[in-house]
C-alpha cells in the first residue's frame, strides 16, 4: 500500500494498512530489544532464517 491509494471499502483500506505493517514495515524496522536489527537480520545471525 503506497501513500494516496484509493480503496473502494473499508474492508479493503484494513488489508492495504495490514499488509503494509506485516509484509513491509515490521521486518525492516529496527527493534531496541534485538540490539537495533531488523527482525529478518536477527534471524539470519541466530541461524533460524
């Protein structure tokens, strides 16, 4: 979901915002509890990726 994509209901707009935390955001983003990697960059280093 990119910035001022038009969805025609509501239902729609949730799966757009949903999938743009769960497929793109969370992975990339950096978390203070895994000393600031991404989540995809802490499973590689603890082997589990």
């Amino acid at each position: 979901m990119c910035m001022r994509t038009c969805c025609a209901t509501r239902d729609q707009a949730k799966l757009g915002v949903f999938d743009y935390i769960e497929c793109f955001y969370n992975p990339s983003r950096r978390h203070s509890t895994i000393r600031y990697l991404s989540p995809v960059e802490f499973e590689k280093q603890a082997g589990l990726a």
